[in-house]
C-alpha cells in the first residue's frame, strides 16, 4: 500500500477500488446500499472520495467479506454501531507499519 495513498484528501475510484482489492463495480454497488458513503462528484462526473467514505467502505468490506454479515444485517450493524466510533483508517496504518517492520527483519 502506498503511504501517500493514507494521506489524500480525495480518492478516485480506482485507488480505492485498489486499496479495498475490490472492483470498482463493487464500491459503486456499495454506495448504492449504504447511505454512509457520499463521494463528491468533479464536473465530469467522476467520483472522488473522501476519507470518512473510505474508512466506512473498509468497515462494509469487513463485514460482507470477512465477518460474512449480508446487506440487511450490514445495514442494520452499522446502523446500531453509530455511537461506536471504528477508525479502520488507523488500522491499516498499523497493519502497514508492522508489514515495514517486518521487510525489514527480512532483508537483513
């Protein structure tokens, strides 16, 4: 993952379709479904993605695929959890970090 990449303001769909290893037909399907994740549009109409839109396609992501919920139970967990604030930004600077670390140990 490029560290530049965490450190954007906006984000076109392509990295975060990257980032997420997820086509872009995905995320477009998500922010159909979840109310969350509002990308401005430029004058072309491409999308750009913010952050926050970001760190709520990572958490949907987490659900579906990893914690296996389907779209209603998604929709209905992110919904009771608004209170519950889940930074998975800072979790993949963690992850990233550890992988660093780890390169390193190796290419000694």
């Amino acid at each position: 993952m490029d560290a530049n990449l965490l450190d954007k303001t906006f984000y076109r769909i392509g990295e975060v379709s990257r980032l997420l290893q997820v086509e872009p037909y995905v995320i477009r399907f998500w922010e159909k479904e979840f109310r969350h994740i509002k990308p401005e549009r430029t004058s072309s109409g491409h999308r750009l993605y913010r952050k926050k839109d970001v760190e709520a396609l990572i958490l949907i992501k987490n659900l579906l695929h990893e914690q296996r919920f389907t779209i209603r139970g998604a929709k209905k967990h992110l919904a009771k959890g608004k209170e519950e604030k889940i930074k998975p930004f800072d979790r993949l600077v963690e992850i990233k970090e550890t992988l660093v670390e780890i390169q390193n140990l190796i290419s000694r």
